[in-house]
C-alpha cells in the first residue's frame, strides 16, 4: 500500500519538530513538505530549525528546502494528502481553512477550530466515534475537513478521567497542574522568570482544560456533541521542567471505588487505536505505578515512546464524596501534542477518512 504524502505546517517550531521526528521513518506517512514562517522560507530545513529535542536532525528532513505556510506554496513543492498542523492559533484559523476548502484534510495541534461544533477535538481511546462530527464540515464549503487535538494539559487527564467515567460516573474533577517549559515553546519562558520559580498563571489555560475536556468526554447525538455533565476546575502552573506535565486530580465519582478498583480499572484500560494496532498507539493507554514517589517527569515522560500516560498514588480523597485524587504525567509534545495528533490521523486513516 502507498504512503500517504503528508506536509508539516509550523515545521520549525517545538511541537513542529515532534511531527518531524515521528513522520520521519514512519510506516503510512511519507514528509514530503515542510512549511514555516516567511523568514525561513527558501532555506534548507537544517539552516533555519533551532533543533532542541533529543536527537539529531532527522537527515532527510535536514536537507529539505522549507516553503512558506500557505497553501499555494505547499501544492507548488509537492502533491500532499494530507497537513499536520502546529501553527500559531491566530495563523492557524485561516490557513487550516484553506487547505479543508481545496480538499486536503488538516490534522491540527492548534486550538484555532476546537470549540466549533463540528470540529472533533480528538484522543483516539477516548472519543473516536467524533470522528464523524467531519461530515459536517462540507456545510461550510470545504470538501475535506480539520480534526483538531486538545491541550496538552487536558490530555494526560482526560485519558486518566475515561475509564472512570466509563465504570464509576463523574460528578466533578478538580486538578492543579505543574506544566512543562516545552509548553510554551523555545522562547516562551524567559529563563530569569523561571529559575528558582514557579509561575502560577498560565494564559488561557485553565478555561482550555475545562471547556476542551468536556466536550471530548461528551456524548456524540446525531450531528452534535452533548458535553459531558460535571463540572471540572483548573489550576494551572509553570515549573522549572524541560518536558512533562505532572498533574494532581482529585476526582468525585457517582459510585464509590477503593484505590485499588480505580489502579485495576485503568490498567485494563485500552481504545479504538489499540484494537486496531496503529503504529503510534501505545500498547498501555495508561500505566499505573504502585511507588510512593511516582510518577516523574524526569523518569516517566517517555513510557509508552512518550504516548503513555502515567498514574500514581491513587488514593481517597477526604472531602469529596466518593472521593479519589492520583497523579497523573504526559509527555506535552509528544502524547499532549504532535504524537496525539499522529495517532489521529492514524485513526482517520484505518476508518477510512482518508
């Protein structure tokens, strides 16, 4: 079978290396473009990326000449079926929309289209019937569609919160988050303001993680997404880690659960991605660890090649009412970011969306 031949919008920035680092020697996916910002157009990928994830420059991509992010510049390099988007938010509505309208679906990383209707907000062993929310985006005029990823905090949580809802019911969720520097990119934390520091306010975050959860967790009714009813409050916070979100959640269920229930319940825990195989679907969705002092950024951002997300000291919780609270970790550009969104066109593509 074929590869589909695929283009990296926003290749050079964080979440843009992640793409082509897991598009590079990939089994269904052939990078045939990488798109960037006008100053980087017309340059070797090589000259222009600041690479600064584990590993070299991939040495194909090294020696690719970037385009400009627009979709005539991206047809006139090469014949792609399909974009991976990691573009800023305020690029990212229109250009997105011009490649959906000329036919070529959009896997996005941005949170440009999330909260549309018709817009899936995407994990692949959460919620892959919404995949079928992009047969209404012909409404709009475009004849293919955008399958957006969440937050990278919102992630990590999600994933721990489904097997939950699915055995316990959830009446409410409140969690505090100590969020990764490659969250805000290469130069979003300025190094004076984060050393001997934690920054208590991350913009826009906290109302990310309690709309996007919602509605991924949500029931799909015909057209429409019926939310999910609990309410979740977000805390969030910057800390001096290079990679990895570590979360607190304190979870009220309908029904009580021992700790012990709750471990057991998310080991077993797999989705539609492992069912299937898909070759960036992890084995384990979620991994439960039973040490005190677990899980670590440092120790633990890279279970499951990074797509696993990691649970530990899972306990009551005193106040709530069936009240449980754990930890849980995610590597943020690879399960919270590029990885995800691999999975979902992965996903998009073993059902038969592209």
């Amino acid at each position: 079978m074929d590869k589909l031949r695929v283009a990296v919008l926003g290749a050079t920035g964080m979440v843009g290396q992640r793409f082509v680092k897991l598009l590079s020697d990939h089994p269904r996916f052939d990078l045939e473009v990488l798109a960037a910002s006008s100053r980087s157009a017309g340059k070797r990928y090589a000259e222009v990326v600041h690479w600064c994830i584990e590993g070299e420059v991939p040495e194909r991509a090294a020696g690719m000449r970037v385009v400009e992010a627009r979709l005539e510049d991206v047809k006139h390099e090469g014949n792609v079926d399909l974009v991976f988007s990691a573009l800023p938010s305020e690029v990212a509505r229109e250009v997105e929309a011009e490649f959906a309208r000329e036919g070529i679906p959009v896997i996005s990383d941005a949170s440009a289209y999330r909260m549309e209707p018709d817009v899936p907000i995407l994990i692949g062993e959460v919620n892959p019937d919404h995949l079928s929310l992009v047969r209404e985006q012909g409404k709009r005029g475009w004849r293919s569609f955008i399958v957006t990823s969440p937050n990278c905090t919102s992630n990590a949580m999600i994933i721990a919160l489904k097997p939950l809802m699915d055995e316990y019911g959830i009446r409410s969720v409140i969690v505090s988050t100590m969020q990764a520097l490659s969250g805000a990119g290469w130069t979003g934390v300025p190094s004076m303001a984060i050393t001997d520091n934690i920054i208590p306010y991350i913009r826009n975050e906290e109302e990310k993680v309690e709309r996007e959860a919602l509605k991924i967790l949500g029931k799909l009714e015909g057209s429409r997404i019926i939310p999910a009813d609990f309410k979740i409050s977000a805390s969030c916070h910057r800390v001096n880690v290079l990679e990895g979100h570590l979360e607190a959640v304190f979870v009220e269920l309908d029904k009580p659960a021992e700790p012990e229930e709750v471990a057991e319940t998310m080991r077993r825990f797999r989705g539609r991605p492992q069912e299937l195989r898909l070759p960036t679907a992890p084995e384990r969705p979620i991994i439960v660890r039973s040490e005190p002092d677990r899980p670590q950024p440092r120790l633990d951002r890279y279970a499951g090649n990074g797509m696993s997300v990691v649970v530990g000291r899972i306990r009551r919780d005193p106040v709530l009412r069936n009240g449980i609270k754990f930890l849980v970790l995610g590597h943020n550009t690879i399960r919270g970011a590029a990885g995800n969104a691999v999975l979902n066109a992965e996903l998009a593509e073993a059902e038969g969306y592209l």
